[in-house]
C-alpha cells in the first residue's frame, strides 16, 4: 500500500491489528491532576483525561467533534517540571504526570486572554443574540469580568445576510476558527478560510466573496459550533435561552441516514434543529435536515374533508371514515390500490399492510422506488466511509439526495481516498469523484476496488439491473452501503411491499402519502381510479382531485421507528402535539378497519 493511503479506521490507532488496537484501547497511565491521582487512556489529551474525571478545564477554540487546535489559550495548564505551559487540548497525558489546572498563574493569564478579546471587537452582550448562552460571556462571568480594561475599537465589522438560513456578523467573531475547522474536518466543503493578520484578520468563504455566493451548501454545521453570537440562526434568533427551551432527542426522517437530532422547542414552536455530536448514527446535518423543514410553506390538511357537490367540504372524522369506508366497500371486483409513502414509520407501514394485504387482499405498494429488488449486498456503515481506501458510487448522487454521505464521501477524498462515480439514469455524482477520475465506466470502477484494501460501494435506484452482476463480484471484498430514496424504505422492503411505479387500474386507490410532495408522477399513478381517498399532511395536486381527504401529522408530531440505511432501528419523537383532528396514522387506519 501507499505510504500516503489512508489505514482502516483512521487517527489515533490507525494501522494496527484488533488485538493491538484492543491493547492499546485498554492501556492506561497514571497521573495527578491537581493533586489528585488518576487514571486515564494513554495517548488522550489533558483535557479529555480531565473531562472523564470530572474536572473542568475551560475552552474557547476548543470542539469535542473537533480536533484539538490549541489557539485561544484557555485551557492551558501547568505541567510539573515543564518551563512553558501547554494547552490542555492538545497535549497528550504520559505516565506520572503532574497537571494544575487552575493556578493563580493560570487565572491571570485566562483573564488577562479574555480582556484581549473583548477589546478586538465590538462584544457589546446586550444587544447579542447569544447573550445568556455565549461561551465568551460564560468564561467572562466565571473569571470576574466586569468592566473592559482594554479600549474596545469603534470601528464596524461587516454583516453578511447573503445566506438564506443564517447570517454572519463578523462583529462578534473572536476567530476561534471552529467554523472553519468544521467546514473541513466535518462536511469537507473547505468553503471557509481565513484572511489578513493581527486586527484585520477575518473569516472567509472562498476568494473572499459573499457567503451566499460561495460553495457554502448551507448545512448550518458552522452556526452550530461557533461559540459566540458571530453566527446567527434567522429562524430560532432571538426565540428563547438555552434555560427556556425544551430540548428533545429525534432523529431526522428526510432520508435513509437517519441522522441523530436535538429538536428545540419551545411555547409549541419548533426553533431550531441541531445534530447530536455523539449520536450513534451521524451528528452533522444538512440544510434539508436542519432548516428545510421549518421553511415549509406548504397548505397543511387540519381537517378530514369530503367531496360534496363536487367541492371538498370540512366534516368530521367519523364522517371522513365512513365516507372512506363506503368508497372502499365499493371497489367490489374491481380491486383496491393501496400505495403507502417509505418515509412513514414502521408503526404507520404495519397498519398499512395488516389492513390492505391481510384483511383486504389488496397489493400494498410503495411510492418510492424499492431497492429490494436488487440481488446486491446491504453490510456496510457510515463509519466505512471514513476508512476506506477507494469509493465507488454506482446509480446514486449523495450529495443531493443524502447529503450527509455525499459529505462523508468528500472528507474521504481529502484525506486521499480515491473516488470514482458511474454516472446512470440522470444520476450524476461526479463533483464528488477524485480529481482526474471523473465519471467511469462499471468496469473501471469494480477494477479500481478491486485494487484497493478497503473499498466501498454507495449504490443507489440508478443501478442498472446488467450491472448488478458486476457490482456483484465485489461481494467479500468491499462493504456495500445501500442508499434507499426513502427514509423507511428499507423497513418497507422488508415488509413486501411492492414499487408502485406503475398507473393503476383499480376503482379504488388510497394513498397514504404522508409529508412527501404530491408530485406530477404520483397523481399519475392514481388518475384511473374512479375514487380516491387520500391520507396527507399538506394540499396538492392530489387532494383537490380526491373524494375523502384525511389529515396526517408531519414530522415533529408523531413518534415512530425507521430502519435506516445501516440496517439499525432508530426512533423519531414526538416534540409538538398535532390540531385535535390529526391523529396517527396508526389510530387512522384502526378506525378505519373497524369500520370494514
């Protein structure tokens, strides 16, 4: 292998065998951290040797998602027998260590920092959005700030609004540099960057243009880790402090992943979203994660409707069911179309099947495409990416359709890993293909895995199915991550249910479509149907032609489980309580067998 290859598992560890990663995982050292004896791993920080027994050592620059950087000078610390004192986060723990963590020595010296801070801009608290959760203000008040000592400039930093979810206001920005530290290490775009020196030092996107008009994908993962007001959410700004707020573990439903959330809530109002840094599946988000959902501007459903008079009037929902009821019983031989979104949770597609397949007789089908037709292999996990030597991308585009990967495919091609893409019905994911490679032919690309230690096949609805006989080989060889274009998908493969790509002929069709876009090519499906019942979220193209219309919950109101593209059991929570007429899914579609 290359001296420059990445090894299998990345950082600290990287390149031994189990049983010498085992060892080294279980090895300690002994050390006093202010006078006290502890044990800590070998090769952590001082500063993660501290937070694991309970001391706390304060930072600035410092991210636990981030690696240490050692610029703001807040955690340093003194070391018995050393002259110079060492920042806390990026120096590693020996045996018999002596740390002191707060000296007097050490409190002048954060002081004297915190007031040099304080002076470069305009940290004016009471007009800051952040004021009451700013980690700058917390150290001020822990270290008896109460006045500037230094001058504090006049003069006035630009503000960059060219974002549409957040802005920038260089005035608050101490230059910790998390954001760009962040954009590298995490999403990989390397948007962000720094210019000048001393005082005029300023963060960046690109060639110094606008941050709307860089290469910025609006992930919001910079607004969440900058520690001060400099970044600003538009939509929770203002909306109430960390102690005001409720905060609620979920995980995000817009695609396969299932990436780990934090829903902030508060007075019946979603504020934010943030991602769980430590969560088991993934903690960076992106923008249709993030923000997309509280941008929606869609007409909700609120209220069961029946067509009468040729119009869709408000009724209640017994009479919603009876109506749907009636339209049912009278498909007679005609048959029954049941199609049902893979973005529902588990709960939702249980309910769906028991009553269309085990007590209707009725084919139950997805709307999303189902990739369990594919005779392909499904073993692989998100933390694969980080350690793989080669990636291939066959019928899929990450980057627009699961960000999250597309980004961990990125950060794998910086750290050089070799990425190629086969580029197939109107997927085109060769932005994310190593320099050179650009799109290749599947031959090529089973070749180049083939010579690599690690491969890595992403595969998506796009595979052609006389290509799956090549992608095949790998088996063995390689890890294959399977990206489902739908949140559930995977669950409503196992389920059986069937693509229902294909218009139907039935006099009946119900659809349970849920949150997802009543697109062109779903009303499609069902323009035969001389009745339609309709079970969703929001109006469109597909209500105004149904003849019973029932409200559904979107994603903040329901609790569910969804198996997501790793194959694992995750599970969303309820942080809103829904309008007195949308009801589960699940309690929906009881009501309504009860009925037949």
């Amino acid at each position: 292998m290359d001296e420059d290859a990445p090894t299998r598992g990345g950082g600290r560890g990287a390149g031994l065998t189990l049983t010498e990663e085992m060892n080294s995982a279980m090895a300690t050292v002994t050390l006093k951290l202010n006078g006290q004896t502890i044990q800590a791993r070998e090769g952590c920080t001082i500063l993660e040797a501290a937070k694991e027994a309970g001391v706390d050592i304060p930072t600035l620059c410092h991210h636990p998602a981030l690696a240490g950087f050692g610029a703001c000078r807040m955690c340093v610390v003194e070391i018995a027998n050393e002259k110079k004192i060492h920042p806390a986060c990026t120096y590693p723990v020996s045996e018999g260590m002596e740390v002191q963590t707060e000296t007097p020595k050490l409190v002048q010296l954060r002081k004297f920092v915190l007031e040099m801070l304080f002076s470069e801009r305009n940290h004016y608290c009471m007009y800051c959005e952040m004021s009451g959760d700013c980690e700058l203000q917390n150290l001020a008040y822990r270290y008896g700030m109460d006045k500037w000592t230094y001058p504090s400039p006049n003069e006035r930093m630009p503000v960059d609004g060219s974002r549409q979810y957040f802005i920038m206001d260089h005035n608050r920005c101490v230059l910790c540099r998390r954001c760009v530290r962040a954009c590298d290490e995490l999403v990989g775009m390397r948007t962000l960057g720094v210019k000048g020196r001393g005082s005029e030092t300023m963060i960046i996107a690109d060639l110094d243009v606008p941050f709307g008009d860089s290469s910025c994908v609006s992930c919001g993962t910079c607004l969440q880790v900058c520690p001060t007001g400099a970044l600003i959410d538009r939509k929770s700004a203002y909306g109430g402090r960390n102690a005001d707020v409720t905060k609620t573990k979920s995980i995000c439903t817009f695609c396969s992943v299932g990436c780990d959330t934090e829903v902030v809530t508060r007075a019946g109002r979603v504020l934010r979203v943030d991602g769980v840094w430590d969560g088991p599946t993934n903690g960076v988000l992106c923008a249709k994660g993030r923000f997309e959902p509280l941008y929606d501007t869609r007409d909700r459903v609120t209220s069961p409707m029946v067509r009468q008079d040729g119009r869709l009037v408000p009724v209640t929902l017994d009479e919603a069911l009876d109506a749907a009821a009636e339209c049912i019983a009278s498909a007679n031989g005609g048959g029954i179309s049941a199609l049902a979104t893979a973005n529902a949770p588990s709960e939702c597609l249980d309910s769906f099947v028991a009553l269309f397949r085990n007590k209707l007789n009725a084919s139950p089908a997805a709307i999303e495409p189902l990739l369990n037709g594919l005779d392909l292999p499904a073993n692989g996990a998100l933390a694969d990416l980080d350690s793989a030597d080669c990636i291939a991308i066959v019928g899929a585009d990450p980057l627009e359709d699961h960000p999250v990967v597309g980004y961990r495919i990125r950060r794998a091609r910086n750290r050089g890993a070799k990425v190629v893409a086969v580029a197939q019905n109107g997927a085109s994911p060769s932005q994310l293909a190593s320099k050179g490679a650009g799109a290749v032919s599947v031959e090529n690309a089973v070749a180049v895995c083939r010579s690599s230690q690690w491969p890595v096949v992403v595969y998506g609805p796009g595979v052609c199915e006389d290509q799956v006989g090549q992608i095949k080989e790998l088996a063995g060889a390689a890890k294959f991550l399977r990206l489902d274009p739908a949140a559930n998908a995977a669950y409503a493969a196992r389920m059986g249910l069937a693509n229902g790509s294909a218009p139907t002929s039935a006099d009946v069709a119900y659809v349970m479509i849920g949150e997802r876009e009543q697109n062109g090519e779903v009303a499609q499906r069902v323009a035969n149907a001389k009745r339609l019942v309709v079970h969703a979220a929001y109006h469109g193209p597909l209500t105004e032609k149904a003849d019973v219309v029932l409200p559904a919950p979107v994603w903040c109101e329901r609790d569910g489980t969804y198996v997501n593209l790793e194959g694992r059991t995750v599970s969303a929570r309820r942080v809103l309580t829904p309008d007195e007429d949308v009801l589960p899914e699940t309690e929906v579609l009881s009501r309504l067998s009860a009925r037949l």
